[in-house]
C-alpha cells in the first residue's frame, strides 16, 4: 500500500517505508520482531533503485509494507519480494491515468 506525500523540500528521504507483521500469525514478540528486521534489512539492501528513481522526479511516498505470509520465510525469498514490490510500484506509480 503506498500514499503520495507533498513534496516537503526539508526531507532528506523521498520514502517514508512502515512494516507490519501481524499478531495473528505470529503469537511470539520474538518471531514478530525477526521477521520485521528481515524485511527491514531486505528493504535497505534494495532501497537505492528506489531512490534514484524518487529524486529524479522529486516525488516523495508514504510506504506500508505488511508480512502476509504464514511462516517465517529465509531473507532471500523477503528480498526477491521486496524487489518485486518496489518494480510493481515503480511501473504502477509510472502509469499516469488518460483523461
């Protein structure tokens, strides 16, 4: 899920990312916080593609990213799919609407 900010000449990131892992699935704090530091570290391996492409245009975006998987999975299938995430929404942000 991600929302358009306005553009606030102040900031120093183009990106504002969250991540969620939800209590439903993951009863144990600890497992929780695991898989958020993979995702957070998947996220940071592959954030500078993000980057450069944001500050070109000077966009900036509020980023929500929510772990929908029912087990814990090992920090390459995370970072194929962060990779994933950040190309579908550099294509999808790219698409401007035909009136």
């Amino acid at each position: 899920m991600w929302l358009p900010l306005e553009v606030d000449p102040q900031a120093t990131y183009p990106v504002q990312v969250a991540m969620s892992v939800p209590r439903k699935k993951f009863k144990k704090a600890v497992n929780r916080n695991r898989i958020r530091r993979l995702m957070r570290e998947a996220y940071r391996i592959n954030k500078h593609r993000l980057y450069q492409e944001l500050q070109l245009e000077e966009e900036q975006y509020a980023i929500m990213l929510i772990y929908t998987a029912v087990e814990e999975l090992p920090l390459k299938q995370i970072e194929d799919s962060i990779q994933n995430i950040i190309r579908r929404f550099l294509h999808q942000r790219s698409e401007k609407p035909v009136r």
